[in-house]
C-alpha cells in the first residue's frame, strides 16, 4: 500500500487478555488504547516517524481492515508520542 502525503497507517495493539497479576480481563472489558505499531507512511511525513515505530495517537481517525486486521489511517498531526 503507497500512502499519499502525510498519512500513517497504524495497526493497532491487541488490547491485554491478563493483568500483570494474572487476572483474566473479559472480552468485553478490555479497552483498546489509542496505540499501534505504524506500518506505512506518506511520503511527506517527517523522518522521526518510520515504520515499526510504537506510537500514540488521537482517538479518530479512519479505521479500516486489511486481511483481517484492524488499521487506523491517520494524519500526521494526530500521531501524539512515540513510545
């Protein structure tokens, strides 16, 4: 996929199935974070932003799904923190 301008494709991170004590969190409980791994960017998006970086993010966006998983498509200016 060829992204235009600054537009970043983030796929986004599985919300957890456990606490870190171990405690199963039911499905419709878990929450699903503003957070992904980016996995293609536009050609005008800054160099500090590349693929495979972990990133933070406004809440909106274009969700779409590719081969099953779910991306948010996103401007640049919505991309908050590199984690």
């Amino acid at each position: 996929m060829k992204l235009l301008g600054n537009r970043i494709l983030v796929e986004l991170k599985t919300p957890e199935e456990k606490t870190e004590s171990g405690i199963i969190i039911l499905e419709e409980m878990r929450e699903q974070k503003p957070q992904g791994f980016i996995k293609a960017v536009g050609s005008k998006v800054v160099e500090n932003l590349k693929e495979g970086d972990e990133v933070m993010f406004r809440d909106y966006g274009q969700m779409i799904n590719i081969e099953g998983k779910d991306y948010m498509l996103l401007h640049e200016p919505d991309i908050l923190a590199i984690i």
